[in-house]
C-alpha cells in the first residue's frame, strides 16, 4: 500500500507514487500499470495471438490420414479376398467367362429377393480383347450377391472392395503380371502398351 502523501492518489488513476527513505530521501517509485481508488491494479485482459497451424502438424495430420485410409482399404480386402475366391470357383461351375468375351455372362447364381432389392451399375470392364462398359446388376441387401462378387463369378476382378467402378478380368491380369513379373516391364510401360493396344483395337467406352 503506497504512503498516504502519494500525489494524486484517490479517485484519480497514477502511474507513480513517492516514498521517503530512512535517510529521509525522497523515492518515487513508477509502475507499469495505473492504480485504480483503493490502490488496486487495473489489469486489462490478456488477449491471446491467433495460433498459427505448423506446417510439420499439418504434414504429420495428412500422412496419418493416408496412413489409417490406407489399412483401413488394406483391412476391406482382406475381409473380402475369401469371398471373391469362392465366386471366382463358382464361375466354373456356371460357364467359364471367355477372357476374349466384351460382354459379361449372366448371372444364374443372382439370389430371388424381390426387384425392389436390385440394383444395377455400370461398371467399365478390361477384357483381353478391349474395354468396354456394362450394366450389372446386383443385390442391395444380400452378402453373398454384392456387386464385387457378382463381378468375380464373370471371373472380373473389382478394382475396389466395395461398389467398384471397373473390373479387370482374369485372364488380362495374368497378362499383366507376366508381362512385369517375368519379362521384367515396368508398370508404366505396360499402362503404355495397353493404351495403345486398345485404343488399335476398340474404343475405350462404348
């Protein structure tokens, strides 16, 4: 509590106030913020700055995105692989699909639920022979006739786990590993060789 002989102390707001010392000297001491009446400091709030992102926690947020989408497409397939061998087997006991075919075979195996339940897609499907898109219809509601083992049982693999948009089949894809397993052609060249060869021999989309 500053002395009483302050001046300016009261109803008025100081910055400053003097003391005398022992030796009678007289001490004026400066503060940094005004006295308010009754001697108390008047605090103006703190305003914190706007924090500014970090680029590392925004590159650190993005790889753990791509990290967790990237188990969670790896976890869908692994549920799925199973399933999609057992529709591939069950295309032989049905028709083989011919890997020259451009039009996928009909599905007997299609469960009886009623039309409601059905659904139809276009998929674009990669034959040996070219590209071309189909509708395929599907079931909504039951596992075991989804649209990627609907696919598989015309021996076309789906490009996705789950509502894919293009199937390669079989055959093609055996053409494909060879071509980079065996005769060691890089990926990009073989993504060259097939535009070339399917646009000499059929449209990409019809």
């Amino acid at each position: 509590m500053p002395p009483k002989r302050a001046r300016g102390f009261g109803n008025k707001r100081v910055s400053s106030f003097a003391s005398l010392k022992s030796n009678g000297a007289r001490k004026v001491i400066r503060i940094t913020q005004p006295l308010d009446l009754g001697g108390t400091l008047s605090v103006p709030p703190v305003v914190q700055p706007a924090s500014k992102r970090s680029p590392m926690r925004d590159e650190n947020t993005n790889s753990s995105n791509k990290r967790r989408k990237a188990d969670n497409r790896a976890q869908s397939w692994a549920n799925i692989l199973p399933s999609l061998l057992t529709a591939y087997k069950q295309g032989y006991g049905i028709e083989e699909p011919a890997p020259q075919a451009l039009v996928p075979i009909d599905d007997p195996l299609l469960c009886h639920c009623p039309e409601s339940k059905r659904k139809e897609k276009t998929v674009t499907c990669i034959y040996k022979c070219g590209i071309r898109t189909a509708t395929v219809k599907y079931c909504s509601e039951c596992p075991d006739h989804s649209l990627p083992l609907v696919l598989m049982r015309r021996h076309l693999f789906p490009m996705t786990p789950s509502g894919p948009n293009h199937a390669v089949h079989i055959e093609q894809m055996r053409s494909f590993h060879n071509l980079h397993y065996i005769c060691r052609v890089s990926v990009h060249s073989i993504a060259s060789w097939a535009q070339a060869e399917y646009h000499q021999k059929l449209q990409a989309t019809s």
